[in-house]
C-alpha cells in the first residue's frame, strides 16, 4: 500500500520535473545566464580579486610583495601615494573634462542640426539628414589621424602636417593635440548620437501641441521654451548621457592626440599601465571608468522615469515648418560645411597622405601609389609593401572580416536566443535575470571590459588553456560587448514572434526545434538583419576593446593602424584606416539595401 | 457525453488570479460561448484547455482523456490535444503563402505528400480559398485571413474548436459574413466549439449555451434566451442587453394583504416573489419589456420624454421620471418629441428581481 502510494508520488514528482523543462524557455534562459556568467560576471569578480591580491610583477615595486596574498597596496598606490595625482587623480580630470566638453558640444551641435533638418524649411534638408549620421559609421579616430596630418608639429618627430607646408606656421601644441584636439574631433564624431535621438523627439511632437500654445498667445519663444523644450528634454538628456559614456571610455583618440603631449585619459592610462606592466592600477582604473558609467546611466534612468512625455503619435501628425527666410541659405551653408569637416575633408587628407611617397613632400611630382601597391623597397618604411599586397596587413584585414562576421553572427543568434527566453519567460525570475545581465556589459566601457579579460584570461583556468592571444578570446569579448544591442533588438522582435505566431505551431504539434527553425528564425532574422551589420560595423573598427588584448597572430586592421601611428608611418595608418572605411561604409550600405527588401 | 469537462480550474499571474476554481462541462457537439468584460479570464481558460497556458490547479479531460491535472501532475503539449485553436490576431505565418500554413501542421506530423496535398486542397476548397494558395496573408482581406485560419484549423480535423474572438478584427459587415460562416462550419463538423468573445451579440447568435464570466469565475452558464430572460445575477441581468436593461432599487413592502416592490419612481405587485418584507432588491426591466403610451392609464405611471434615438429597425425612447432616466425600445419610428408627456406601462412578468447584496437572483414561487 505504502510503496504504492510512493510510486505514485514518484510518478508526479517526475511529471512536475518533465513539464518544467518541457518549457524550452527555461532550460534555454538558464544555459544562458550560465553562459552570460561565464563573459560577464566571472572576468570581472577576477578582475576585483586582482586589484586586491599581489601580483607576480609587483615583485619589482615593492619588497614586501607576496604573489597571491591579500593586499591593499594597489588601492593606496593609486588613490593616496606619491604617483596617485599622475596615475589616477590627473587621468581621471582629464577625463572627465573632455568627456563634459564632447558631450555639450556634440549636444548643442546634434540638437542645431535635428531642429534644422526637422523643423524648418531649410534646403535640401533631406540629404543633409542622410550626410548627418555618417561621421558616426566612421572609426572613432579617423578623425584624429587627420588631425594630425594636418596640424601635426615637430614635436613626435617625422614629417610636420599640412598646416605648416601651407601656411608656414607651425601649429602650437595646445592646437595639434592634447584637450583641444580630442574634444573637437570626437565632438564631430559623437553628434549623430544627439541628432538621432533629437529628430526622433521632433518629428513626434504634433504641431498643434505647439499651435495650441500659439492660440493661448504664446510668442514664439515662449512656445520654444515652455512647450517645444520640455518636450525633447528627455532626448536631450538621454544623448548627453550616452555621449558621455562613450567618451569616457574611449581609447583611441585620446591615444593619438594626447600621448604625445603626455595628456593622460584614465583610458589612456589602463592601457599605459598594463604595457608597463602595472596591471593592478589599470583595473583599478577600469573599475573607477566603470562606476563612472553606472552612475550616469542610473542617473539618466531616474531623470527620463520622471521626465518622459508620451507625445501620441497618431496619424494625423502634422508639423509646421519654421521659415528661415534669408537665413535659410546660410543654415545650409553652415551644416554642410560642418559635414565636410567632420566627413569629407579627413578622408581627403587621410587619401592624400597615402599618396604621398616622403611624408613632408606636398608636391605633386611625390604621388604614388606605392603605399597601397607597391613591392618591397628597402628604402622606404624598412622594406614593407604597400597595403594591398603585404601579407601581414592583409592577414590582418582577414582577421578582421572574419571576426566582425563571427561575432555578427553569434550576437545576433544570441539576441534572438535571449530575446526568447526573455519574452516566453516573461514575468519569471529567470527571465528578469537574464535580461539584466545582457545589459551589463553595457556599464563596462570599452577598455574596461579589455582589462577585466586579460585579467582572467591570461592564465589557465581549470582545464582550459589561457585563452589570451587565441582568436577565441577576440570574438568572446566582442560577442559580449555587443549583447546589450542585440539582445534588445531581439527581445522587441520576438514580442512579435513569440506569442501567438509561435503558439499557432504549438497547436499544429511542432516540437520546439521545428517551431525555431521553420517559424522564429525566419522572422525574428529579417528584423535582426540590421543589428547583425550593426555588430559587423561595430567589430570591424573596434579598437578600444581589443588593443589590450591582441598578440601578432590575431592582429586585426584597427591594431595595425595603431601600431603604424606608433611607429610614425602615417602612410599605411592612414591607408588601412580608409580600408577600414571602405568595409564599414560597404556594411552600411549593405545594410540600406537588405533593409529596404525586408520580408514582403 | 461531455467532450470537455473542467474542474476547479485555477490560474494566477502574480498576484492576480486569472481564473478561479472554475468547473464546467462542454457537450459533444455543443456551441459553448464563453463571454464576459475584458480581464473576466474567459480567454485564459480556452488557453488553458489549448494547453498554451500551465494551470495552477484544476484537472481538464478532453474527449474522457486527462490532457491536464495538477494533482497527478499530467500536462498533453497543445499539438497532442486534439483541438484546433483560431487566435485573436489569426497567427497567420506572414513569411509562409496561404499553402504553406495551412500544410505546416501535416508536415510536422510526417503526413505522406499525395494525402497532404489533397487534404490541404480539400479544407481550402472548404473555406473557398481556391486560387489563392499562392499568396502571402498580407496580400490578402481581413476576410480572407481569417478563412485561412480556419482552412489551417480544420486540416487538422480536431474534435473540438477554439476560438479565441475570432471576429474581433473585421470590420462590422464582415463580421456578420463571418458569423454565418462559423455556424455553417460547426453545424457541418459537428465538432465541439467553444468560442470566445466580449461581444454579447455575436454570444446570442452563434452559441446552443452561453456561459457567463466575471472575475475570473463562472456565473451563468445556460441557453442565450435564458441568459437574455432570466439573468442568474444583477451582474450578468446588468451586462447583457443593449441599451442596457434598466435598474430600480427599492424594497419589499406590504400593503394590507399585498406585497409591492417600492422602488425609485416605480411601485410594483410582487405577490410571488420569494423575498423577505423589508429585503433590499433591485428590479431589472428589459428597455422591450416597458411600454409607453399616451393617454392616462391606471397601470401606467406618467413620464416626460428626455430623448428619442431612432437607430432604423428600431427606437430607443429616454423616459425622464422622478429623477431618473427609463430606456424603453419602441419598434420602428415614433412620432414622440422631446419634453413629451408619456405613460409608462409595466409587465409583472417581464421584471427580474435581484438580491441587492450579492447580486442574486430572486426567484418567483411556481414559476
């Protein structure tokens, strides 16, 4: 009787169990958070575990160095020592001045050109829309590499820019590179950002919301200030605080503007310590970057929470433009030249010194073409060829397409993967879980998440062989850094999919495989086309996340350029940027016209 | 026998509870219509007996085969379930053409080609769907879509239909296309049906048994003429019927050797009524159920006409009366005005009486 009653008992216990992981969201979403652990949470837990332990190299700073015991050294060192102002106090001002200055300029520039292009009657408002977001598209540095063609002085030794060639006069250092420098070109390359965001509110204001206001007897200005403003405001700050972030964490063109001049960023400085073999102090410096990061984002949550306005967004929507009159022509004076500058004059520049065969000769009989095609000389750039035909660049170019397809790849199916288990999970723990937690990487800067990676994997953990210098890894971090993006836009996707479009094959009896492959993945990968090629962009002009972590074998095209502006040949930095130009701007375009055959 | 049999079905979300302890039992071949406000649970349990939705207790036999209970833990995935469902939305796979999702559910149970595509051929044919097996749903009429749906639905040959409201995306002359278009199907399959909607008419139309939800339980389930006639509570009295029935509270008193019902602005005879003296109790009078008329009558109590709403077949006349307002539905056209002075008449028989405490229904003795 007893056994009896047990084996039924049994029985529904194993019933419970079976339903449970017959629901393929949650079997899925906990392989997920088990994975998304493994890229995210583990290396950074390391990461906080080495800023606290002595390290192997510490054994040439201090006497006292015990490898592997707990310490506070590094924490003292960077906050309280000698070096403190040097190491940390002065990267971090600059830092956050830069980042303030960028974010305010790109803000007033991004918000000029939405109200421009949406709300008045300037011409050809429509292209200059289309031209706006390209700085974007473009690597972080290009236009740093052309600001130093140009303006470049005695001072890093090598050829001087175009400036003095032209006008004879030797640009002062606080022009050709330090805070100047780094705020102006990554000013010009953020704005798309404040654009984007800013239209977007524009267009949703209806204008009677404002015509309403100009019944009441409002002026115009008041209208402006009390209704039009408030309006956008959340976009406003929304595009500050996402410039900001980005800023702080971006490696590159504080790099090449503001190492010559010794202008430290707290980016900057991650990476200056791990080549000097500090790595502790850069952690450090990455964790601070990364509470910096947190605190933003959270105040701009709690500031949007409050502040956003639904605008119903019907139909009817109609928008009165704003006459300029005379000044219409001059608006469109101004935004077009602004476009060039922060477009199409570097990459002139950037070409014309590719083309040039001796770096200081602006003559036209110095053309070649040598830099792109040429064999092997051994007088010129210590015997490499050009670009075109030199094994290790193309190696690298290699690296890069493979890796930016891998990881476009492996995001996208991972966002539609974690789409998902979000959506069908919906209200379940493990579905707020692992949405949270493909949000992290998003609080991580860039050169954060590269040190919080060789922190953990440059040595072997458990069975596995250290992955540092493996093309493995390269893909592993990109992957993560692009999850947030990805797995947003699988999440808004599968809203479409997962419910009763699944459902509908559910009743038809297909298993789980059979209603992914045949009904999900169909649909959720037209909607996710775009978020593919936006992490095929990404990766193939990253650099800030992989410069700490790239060995000669897995070398991509954004490393070279960086070890070509190292070594001073402007050349071939500034050809393979243009290359790399040349892929991200095929991407997009790639990308416009898949777009437009979308799914009937 | 009965094809579905429910028993004490629960579901929560959250904190909420969806569906409550609810039991109900569908017949072989009945038309079962499931109504109620939005939020009553009524498509949470079609999802359920669809075995979409996980209950969190209950036990649900379909065809005398347990496909859930949780005490024995049993839980038969949807596709083995032997229903066809119809989504609200239709669920049409835009990325497949019309035979394509119609065939899908054959292929993934490895049906041969030959018997596929006449079975395909032959539901399509059914939903005259003929020449369109090519084309995509966004090419073709909220009509259409809604055919393939049911084409896709029946090549499944279910015992029963769910139809979780069906209708509600089509346009109003449409909807009454669809409507015919649904009886024939369920008079012709004979299969068990049981169909889900907010809309009362569509309920009164198309079902054998109306079963009426409210919170998340069940209240009345019976034929659309009883539910019409004889409301089991205030609540479904109050929102069946358009314009809706009209409430009178009052109570019970006696007059000598009489009971009367003493209401606002109305007094009626209620000698049968199985109610306490002095009980609170709501009247509940059909707008078709008064009548009005022009000249003084000792049954009638006078009025003032406040507005008349002539809608083609029928009008709605508002009778303005001791601080309230009588809608009463007078067939065809009226010569009354505004600010008329009218006569209303009351049918003993035509007037439900509620508990205004729980909202039961009072019954009369004898009847």
């Amino acid at each position: 009787m007893q056994s009896k009653s047990m084996r039924a008992s049994a029985r529904v216990l194993f019933n419970r169990v079976s339903l449970k992981l017959r629901q393929p969201q949650v079997l899925l979403g906990l392989l997920l958070v088990v994975v998304l652990t493994g890229l995210v949470v583990v290396p950074f837990l390391q990461m906080l575990h080495d800023t606290a332990v002595w390290q192997e190299a510490d054994r040439r700073i201090s006497r006292t160095a015990e490898p592997g015991a707990w310490t506070l050294f590094h924490y003292l060192r960077v906050f309280s020592s000698p070096l403190s102002v040097n190491i940390f106090y002065r990267p971090l001002l600059h830092s956050l001045a830069t980042s303030m200055a960028i974010s305010l300029a790109a803000m007033l520039l991004g918000t000029l050109m939405a109200w421009l292009v949406v709300r008045t009657d300037m011409p050809f408002r429509k292209t200059i829309g289309v031209f706006a977001v390209i700085p974007y598209i473009l690597p972080s540095y290009t236009l740093a590499l052309a600001w130093l063609d140009f303006f470049k002085n005695e001072r890093i030794g090598g050829a001087v820019g175009i400036c003095a060639y032209l006008f004879g006069v030797t640009p002062p250092d606080w022009l050709a590179y330090g805070f100047v420098p780094i705020v102006i070109t990554l000013s010009l390359h953020y704005y798309p950002f404040t654009y984007l965001l800013v239209s977007g509110a524009l267009v949703s204001i209806d204008s009677s919301l404002e015509e309403s206001g100009e019944i009441l007897g409002a002026g115009r200005f008041r209208i402006l200030r009390r209704i039009t403003f408030p309006l956008v405001l959340p976009a406003l700050i929304s595009a500050f605080i996402l410039t900001f972030s980005r800023a702080v964490g971006t490696f590159g063109t504080p790099y090449f503007l503001g190492a010559p001049v010794r202008y430290f960023t707290l980016a900057t400085t991650i990476y200056t310590s791990i080549v000097n073999r500090t790595p502790a102090v850069a952690y450090i410096g990455a964790l601070v970057l990364i509470l910096i990061s947190m605190v933003i984002i959270a105040v701009n949550q709690k500031v949007i929470g409050e502040k956003s306005f639904v605008t119903i967004a019907g139909k009817g929507l109609r928008r009165r433009l704003m006459p300029l009159g005379p000044w219409r022509w001059a608006a469109l004076t101004g935004m077009a030249a602004l476009i060039a500058l922060a477009v199409f004059v570097p990459l002139l520049l950037l070409l014309w010194q590719t083309l040039m065969l001796y770096p200081d000769d602006y003559s036209l009989g110095n053309l070649t073409l040598h830099y792109w095609i040429g064999a092997s000389q051994a007088a010129l750039a210590e015997g490499e060829s050009g670009i075109l035909r030199n094994v290790q660049i193309l190696g690298a170019a290699w690296n890069s397409i493979r890796l930016s397809v891998i990881v476009a790849l492996t995001t996208g199916i991972m966002g539609i993967l974690i789409g998902y288990a979000v959506v069908k999970g919906r209200k379940t723990r493990l579905a707020a879980v692992l949405e949270q937690e493909s949000f992290l990487p998003y609080l991580i800067p860039s050169i954060a998440f590269g040190a919080i990676y060789l922190s953990l994997f440059s040595r072997s953990i458990g069975p596995l062989p250290p992955l540092y210098g493996t093309f493995m890894l390269l893909v592993m971090i990109c992957v993560a850094k692009n999850l947030p993006f990805s797995a947003r836009s699988g999440i808004s996707s599968m809203m479409q999919v997962a419910g009763e479009l699944e459902e509908a094959g559910m009743m038809a009896g297909a298993s789980w495989l059979q209603r992914f492959r045949r009904i999900i993945l169909p649909l959720t990968l037209a909607g996710s086309l775009s978020g593919f090629i936006l992490a095929f962009i990404s990766t193939m002009r990253e650099l800030s996340l992989i410069i700490l972590l790239i060995t000669p074998d897995t070398r991509t095209l954004t490393t070279m350029t960086f070890r070509y502006v190292e070594q001073g040949y402007s050349q071939f930095a500034d050809a393979i940027i243009l290359l790399i130009v040349l892929l991200v701007v095929g991407g997009e375009f790639l990308a416009r016209r898949i777009g437009k055959r979308e799914m009937i | 026998m009965a094809m579905i049999e429910i028993e004490g079905l629960t579901k929560r979300f959250g904190s909420v509870t969806a569906v409550s302890d609810l039991s109900l039992a569908v017949e072989a071949g009945e038309f079962l219509t499931l109504l109620g406000p939005s939020g009553c649970g009524k498509t949470t349990v079609l999802r359920m007996i669809a075995g979409l939705e996980i209950p969190d207790a209950g036990e649900i036999r379909i065809g005398g085969t347990t496909v859930f209970s949780s005490r024995e833990g049993i839980c038969v995935s949807p596709g083995k379930r032997g229903v066809g469902l119809v989504f609200q939305s239709y669920a049409l796979w835009p990325h497949m053409t019309v035979r394509q999702n119609v065939s899908f559910g054959l292929e993934v149970r490895k049906v041969a080609p030959e018997e596929m595509n006449r079975q395909v051929a032959e539901s399509l044919a059914y939903m005259r769907l003929d020449g369109m097996e090519e084309r995509y749903p966004q090419q073709m009429s909220g009509g259409q879509q809604q055919r393939v749906a049911l084409a896709r639905m029946l090549v499944a040959r279910p015992r029963v239909f769910l139809m979780d409201e069906p209708l509600s995306n089509l346009d109003a002359k449409l909807r009454i296309e669809m409507r015919a278009e649904i009886k024939r199907l369920h008079r012709e399959a004979q299969a068990t049906t049981l169909y889900v909607t907010h809309d009362q008419t569509e309920a009164l139309t198309l079902s054998s048994r109306v079963a009426i939800m409210e919170r998340g339980m069940l209240v009345q389930a019976a034929p659309p003429r009883e539910i019409y006639r004889r409301p089991g509570s205030l609540f479904v009295a109050d929102f069946i019927g358009s314009p809706t029935i009209n409430l009178i509270h009052g109570r019970i008193v006696r007059e000598g050797e009489e009971r009367f019902f003493e209401g606002e602005a109305l007094c009626l005879p209620v000698p049968l009524l199985k109610a306490r003296e002095g009980e609170a109790v709501t009247a509940a009078i059909r707008p078709e159920e008064i009548r009005i008329v022009t000249k003084e009558d000792k049954e009638a109590v006078p009025g003032e006409v406040y507005a008349v709403l002539p809608a083609g077949a029928e009008t709605i006349v508002q009778v303005f009366r001791q601080g309230r307002i009588f809608h009463v539905r007078v067939m065809g056209e009226t010569s009354l005005d505004i600010g008329d002075r009218v006569f209303l008449q009351f049918v003993p028989e035509g007037v439900s009486y509620f508990q205004q405490e729980g909202g039961d229904r009072i019954d009369t003795e004898g009847g």
